[in-house]
C-alpha cells in the first residue's frame, strides 16, 4: 500500500467579492511531487493539540515552504524589517507536528521554511536576512528571482557533506540547487547535522541522526524535479522511508 504523506500548508486571506476568507493553501508542485515520487499526499491544517492522532493516520511529514518564523521563537529580540508571512497558528502548528514525528521516528522532509522550522524546532536559530549579513564573504543569488532566473532553474550548487543521508540520495559531492530564501540558519540546533552547504558557507540542508529519515532542504526540489530528475530522489527517500516504517510497526 502506499504510504499516505501529509503536507502543511500556507495560510493566507483572499478578498472575494462577497467577503474575506482565511485559505490553507500551497503550491501543487508539492503534491505532485509526493505523487511522483510513490506517495499519497494529504493537506493537513493546523489543528492544535492533536498532532498524535493527526500522525496516526500518515506514514511520513512534508513541511512546506513558506512565510518566515516568528522571530521570538528563537528568542530574538527585533525583527527585521523583511520579515514577512508570520503565522502565530502555522508556527505553533508545525513545530508541534515535527517534534512529535521526531519523538515517534516518522519520516520528514522540511523544504525551504520547513528546513528552518526542524532547526528552530530543536533549538537553533535563524539570520532573519541573508543580505544584511556583514562581511558574506561571496554573495550569492538566494532569491534567484531577482535575477532573472526561472524558477526550476540552477541558482547556485551545494557542497553535500559525505556519509550524510543527502549524499546517499545524491550519490554525488556537489548538485546545483534553486534558491527562494532570504533567511538561513545562523545557529545549527544541538544534534542537527549539516548536510549540505552553498559556496558562501549559509547551511543548504541539515539532517537528525538516529532516526529512521528526518532531512531538510533549503531549496525547493518540488520546482526542480521535472527538469532535473535527480531532485526528485528527496521525495522517494521520504517515501520509501515512510513505505520502511509501515512494515516494520505492523
């Protein structure tokens, strides 16, 4: 059977003619992604304090991209003018959902936000803005849109650490990335390994060792993975993890 995989979505408010609307929303590429992949994908709101019964009935978690965390959960003391998208809800939501998936060894794949959320999450921290970090030693397109480029586009590679479970998906030292972001990980959280790194040194992908496959990615492999099929290994690795553990709690 497939293993169903749920995925977070964006809250946002439309402004229809009859009225405004709260939606939870997100980009299909993320479905059709997981479905690419082998999966069953599930749209999963917020809904506090049931994360527990929420994670009974799926086998595996994607958290999405999206808006920035509340700088207050990593204990900042001022926002950055750029800051934009915080979700009180998501943020409570989210990081609720991956420490329960953590605490029962689910499978997780965090893309972009979702990456930020797992280091938050365990207790790391975030720059609020990669362009207002003194002395980037090689500035770098993290927001290749402002460039120009398409968005399944290279925007710059990724140096992958060996022996981490990015380079058992990867098989390769080095694979070329998109880029959307204008925070990264200033602090990696205790336990969080370093994955992948871009060549001005900002964290590109982290993982949890000691658990069944906990992976987050800067970049956004749902846009990429048509164009370069080798990004779609992310999402089958999550997959066949989750496929793994359903066998083995039954």
């Amino acid at each position: 059977m497939k293993p169903l995989i749920a995925i977070t979505p964006s809250p946002s408010r439309d402004t229809l003619a009859h009225g405004t609307f709260l939606r939870y929303a997100m980009a299909a590429a993320y479905v059709e992604a997981v479905l690419a992949a082998g999966g069953i994908p599930v749209i999963l709101p917020p809904q506090d304090g049931h994360s527990g019964p929420l994670l009974d009935a799926v086998q595996g978690l994607l958290l999405s991209g999206g808006g920035d965390v509340d700088p207050s959960r990593y204990g900042a003391a001022e926002v950055h003018p750029t800051t934009y998208g915080v979700s009180a809800e998501r943020d409570r939501f989210e990081i609720e959902l991956f420490e329960e998936a953590v605490a029962r060894d689910l499978p997780v794949l965090g893309i972009c936000r979702g990456l930020q959320v797992m280091n938050v999450a365990l207790g790391g921290s975030l720059l609020q803005d990669i362009a207002a970090t003194p002395n980037r030693p090689l500035p770098l397109p993290h927001r290749q849109q402002e460039v120009g480029l398409e968005s399944d586009a290279v925007g710059h590679p990724v140096s992958i650490t060996a022996g981490s479970p990015v380079a058992d998906l990867f098989r390769t030292g080095e694979v070329g990335v998109n880029s959307f972001h204008h925070q990264a990980i200033a602090d990696p959280a205790p336990g969080l390994e370093i994955a992948a790194s871009a060549p001005d040194g900002f964290v590109e992908a982290v993982s949890l060792p000691g658990r069944r496959f906990v992976v987050g990615v800067q970049w956004h492999p749902e846009l990429m993975y048509v164009r370069h099929p080798a990004q779609l290994r992310l999402f089958a690795g999550l997959v066949g993890a989750a496929t793994a553990r359903s066998f083995a709690v039954h």
